[in-house]
C-alpha cells in the first residue's frame, strides 16, 4: 500500500510509470505490505487461476525470494518499474516495505531493483527487453537491457 502521494504516467523505463506527487524526503516509508489490503497468494493457488487470469497476475505480481509466495499490490505500486539505481530500497526492519534511498522530486518516478525482492525478475526484465532501460542515478537513460 502506498503512503504517500504518487500519480501514474508514462514512464521512460517501460510502459506505465509510477511518479512521486510530492516531494519525499530520503528515509521516507513510501510504501509497505498490508495483509488484508495487498494479496498474497501461493503458487499452488496461481497455478489454477485461468490462464487470461494468470497471465495478468502474473504481469503485476512478483514471487517473494524469502517466502516463495505471489505479492500483488492492490494500489498503483504494481507500476513501479525496475533500475540498477533505485530511488526506493528494501526497509531492513520490515522485508515488505520501501523506503525513499534518497530526497526525491516531485515529478520524479519512483523506481525499485526487481532482482532485490522478486524471485522470477530475470524472467520480467528478459519479456521486455526490446523496451526495458536502465536509469542511472540522474534520471537519465542508459544502456537497453
């Protein structure tokens, strides 16, 4: 569940982008689990959900490295895309949370590194490579993966 302020846009990364609305100073919790609020699911119950319906919670969905178990967000932190410089990191107190690992600017998009938390991101990051990109720490492009 996001806790601050965040408008969707499009995003130089991939696709759908997720922007910070205010400014966020760094140390900020932007964004945690919430039981009941976000879903969590096994793989034994993804494995059955139909496959127009699996392949879209699969899209938004990761796989928790720790638990093994399917995380999908139920607000816009599903648009989060992937950087090698994320401006958002995993909280050590809290494996479900993230926290701003700098200030950031209003207008900026919120980024995080897939490969930090999410078991299948090689798999995420390979689908769209023709349009995934790397941003470096200024916000602007880098290299294609």
């Amino acid at each position: 569940m996001l806790l601050v302020k965040t408008r969707l846009g499009q995003s130089k990364i991939q696709g759908m982008g997720l922007f910070a609305d205010e400014f966020i100073p760094k140390g900020t919790l932007v964004q945690k689990f919430i039981d009941g609020v976000d879903l969590e699911l096994t793989p034994e119950v993804v494995d059955i959900l139909p496959g127009p319906a699996k392949k879209n919670f699969l899209h938004y969905a990761y796989r928790n490295k720790i638990t093994n178990k399917y995380i999908l967000n139920s607000d816009d932190a599903r648009f989060l895309n992937s950087s090698v410089t994320p401006n958002l990191i995993g909280d050590e107190l809290n494996k479900e949370a993230d926290i701003a690992a700098r200030d950031i600017e209003r207008g900026e998009e919120l980024t995080v590194d897939y490969s930090d938390f999410d078991d299948l991101a090689q798999e995420k990051l390979k689908q769209h490579k023709p349009h995934r990109k790397i941003l470096w720490g200024n916000g602007g492009e880098g290299n294609v993966f």
